[in-house]
C-alpha cells in the first residue's frame, strides 16, 4: 500500500501515474492521501542502482508503471560496471513480458555479444572484439578504457535507435557520436541522423555515409542523405547493391550517377544477379561474354547463364555464342564439381576438349560422361595449339590410362599427323622408352618410323 502522494517522483513520468492523477473515481481535493494497492515488487522507492539487483527492481517497476524512459542512474551504473550477460539472459526468461526496450539497452553496455537473439545476430560486427584498437586488451583481459567503450555502446544504440544512450553519450564526450553516426545509416535511422544534426553535425561532409546507407539495404536513407542533405554517392557501390540484389536501389542510383562502376558486371555475376546484369546492358556497360560466362560458371548460376544463352544482345555480340567452342568452360565446372551446371554445359553444346580429357581421373563417371561429348578437331591432319600441348603433356607424364581412352575413340589420325614434329621435338628426347615403345606399338605411328626407331635405340643403348 502507499499514499499518491508517496509515489517516488521517477515515476511521475509514467504512464499509469498520469492516469492515477487524472482518475475522477479519487478524490481530486485530497488526491495526495489517497492509499492505492501496488506490489512491493513494482513500487522501487528510487532511481538509485547500485547492484544488477537494483535493475532488475527497476525493470519490473518500470513495467508495472509504463515507464519508457529509462533512468540515466542506469546508464551510470552500467558504464562504470561490468554487465554480465547471463545475468541479462536470465532476466529475460524470468520475465519474458517485460519490456524489450530495457533489455535492449542493458545489452548495449555489455561488451559480450548476443548472437542467439535475432536483434543482436544482425549486429556481430559492433561486437567490441572485432574493434581493433581492442584487439590487444581484450585478450590480455585488461581493462577497458572508457572512449572504445564509449564507442561501442553508441554503435550499438545507432544500430538500435536509442536516442535517449547517444544523447547520453554525446554528453559525456561528443566525438564519440561523430565516430560512430555512420551506425545509424546502415540501420536505417533517420531519427538517429536527424538527432546528430541538431547538434550541427554537418552530414554531408561525411563521405561515407551513403555507403554505409548502401551496405544496410537503406533506400529511404539514401533518398534522405542524397536530397536532404546534398550528400554525394561513391563509385564503389557495386558490390553491396548486389549482394542486396535492391533492384530500385540500383535504379534510383543509376538516376544519379549516369554510369555503372567497373566492377558492376563481376558483382552481378558474383551475387547471381540476372536483372541488374541485363539493366546494366541495355544501358551500355562494358563487358565480356566470355567472362561472364566464365564468372556464372565459376559460382554456379545456371539459371542465369540460361538466360545469357538466349538473349539476343549477347548472341550477336559474342559472334553466336562462340565461347561455347573455348575448352576453359566446361574445365572450370567440372573443377567446381556442380552436376548441375556441368550436365547443363554438355546439354548445350559446350567443348569437351583434351583439355578436359587430361584433367579428369581416367576411372572416373566425369571422365566416362565427358568422353560421351568429347568433339575431335574438324580436321585431324590440322592440329592447333591446344591440342599440341595437351598431347604433349599427356606422353611426356606417362598418361597411359587417358591415352588408352583416346585410342578407344578413334583418335588415331591425331596422333598420326602429330608424332612427326613429336619425335623431332626435344620432347622425343626425355620421355620414357615405355611411352615410346607404347606409342610405337600400340599407335602404329608412321611418319618418321625410322627416326622414331634409332629414338628408341638410344633408350636401349642406355
């Protein structure tokens, strides 16, 4: 029980007091003697805190009363106190109904990190081990000086929107708020933003605050920033409106800027973004076909090379799909091991080259499924670069296995119209008479029989 007028004046700011006073069912001329029935649980006699105890009284007055703002002796209790997160866990079990706002701000003081809440999960970054100008007292377990702890509960309260802790900050040392400000554009605070240019902060002579707004997918902060606040984009903003994929991110800084980074096409490419990549096309950026191709091989979107195979623009452009006839494709999926994008290569006419064939383990079902599209040149008698070297190598280390898969599909005029320069080649003079009497007797070569014979004599001879 307790008088009205013995409610604790912290409290008179609170909701259920303003209605207590306001309630025409008391006597209004002697309001002041009038005796209500509170818990002793939700009545604290004061703000004064000096145990988490003390806090966790406070949490559930403030509850009971319908107290949002939160009491600075807190915030000095925290500060000058280290808040141990079990202990906020358990308070949050114990009485999962009482307000997050509270919690929320208990957990900006602590320097432990809450990556099982879904809030706290998204913030890992303002985590203070991963502040480099801590790095070293963190692992020497010595303490904290008060500006890196300054600096992580204001990142932590930009990130959450707690204007009441940045205010409380800024009174304590206002450069900690032009450090950290950048939070709220990330996160989407304008409230936040607007709170730092009541105190002259100038935003625009912030130069990465639009990249900040960029990285946390904020398209309402941009605007905010680009037509408020005369704030400037900067050129490198290709890789998070990807990773994004905020395809009226793009379009509203395309209206801006006029052009496209350099390296937009390998972010789209990188982030599977199809829509962008064809935006970005049809507005005149630079690119490969080739490269690209080889881009969405390498991270394994198959829907949108789908789509690059049938646009029109880069049929006419890559002289009709002439990469398909590049060996480097179909190597570089069966590298990454995608089935899925290796099946769609073969299905869509993508070379099966010697070069493939020497990559792939002869026992292998990638080597029994490429051999199945393996393409031999046009003209055997004409054998180019690639072919040469390959055939090369493949004596030279002894690939009898792969050389046994090529005789097995009729490869035998390659070798034929290729063993006259081989066996004239430094080449004939290192590799191991098993090779040249495999290749003598299993290949029937003909040019040369002679030279390729005194060849082998000389291994005899040895």
């Amino acid at each position: 029980m307790i008088k009205i007028n013995n409610i604790p004046v912290w409290l008179h700011s609170s909701e259920l007091y303003k209605n207590i006073i306001k309630n025409k069912n008391y006597d209004q001329d002697n309001i002041s003697d009038t005796v209500i029935d509170i818990p002793i649980i939700n009545i604290k006699p004061d703000d004064s805190i000096n145990s988490f105890e003390d806090i966790r009284w406070m949490g559930y007055t403030m509850q009971y009363w319908i107290l949002d703002k939160i009491p600075k002796s807190i915030y000095e209790y925290c500060i000058n106190n280290d808040i141990p997160k079990q202990s906020i866990i358990d308070l949050e079990k114990e009485n999962p109904q009482m307000t997050k706002f509270l919690w929320n701000h208990l957990k900006c003081f602590s320097i432990e990190s809450f990556e099982e809440d879904d809030i706290w999960n998204s913030l890992k970054h303002l985590d203070v081990y991963k502040f480099r100008d801590r790095t070293d007292k963190i692992c020497t377990s010595e303490p904290l000086d008060k500006e890196s702890q300054y600096i992580c509960i204001a990142k932590k309260a930009f990130a959450l929107g707690l204007i009441d802790i940045i205010d409380y900050i800024y009174n304590l040392n206002p450069d900690i708020i032009k450090k950290t400000f950048h939070l709220a554009a990330e996160h989407g605070r304008i409230d936040c933003l607007e709170y730092v240019k009541s105190k002259k902060i100038i935003l625009h002579e912030e130069k990465n605050l639009t990249h900040y707004a960029i990285l946390g997918n904020q398209l309402d902060v941009l605007k905010y920033l680009v037509e408020k606040n005369n704030c400037s984009i900067n050129n490198d903003w290709s890789v998070n409106v990807t990773k994004n994929n905020n395809q009226n991110m793009l379009e509203y800084i395309y209206s801006i800027q006029n052009k496209f980074p350099t390296d937009f096409v390998a972010c789209c490419c990188r982030d599977g973004c199809s829509n962008m990549f064809f935006y970005a096309i049809r507005r005149g950026v630079a690119f490969s076909p080739f490269e690209v191709v080889c881009e969405l091989i390498h991270y394994g979107h198959v829907d949108f090379l789908k789509q690059i195979l049938e646009d029109e623009q880069i049929i006419i452009q890559s002289n009709n799909l002439s990469f398909k006839n590049n060996p480097y494709p179909l190597v570089s999926a069966y590298r990454k091991g995608n089935r899925e994008m290796i099946d769609f290569l073969h299905s869509n006419g993508f070379l099966v080259s010697l070069k493939l064939i020497m990559y792939l383990s002869p026992e292998s079902e990638e080597m029994k499924k490429a051999v199945n599209y393996f393409t031999k040149p046009d003209d055997e008698n004409t054998i180019g670069i690639e072919y040469k070297s390959e055939l090369f190598l493949l004596i030279t280390n002894n690939q009898f296995e792969t050389l046994e898969i090529l005789y097995s599909i009729g490869y035998t005029k390659l070798f034929n119209s290729f063993m006259k320069k081989f066996v004239e080649s430094n080449h004939s003079q290192t590799t191991s008479l098993e090779m040249l009497t495999y290749l003598y007797e299993k290949w029937n070569v003909d040019p040369n029989k002679i030279y390729f014979e005194q060849i082998t004599q000389k291994f005899l001879l040895k």
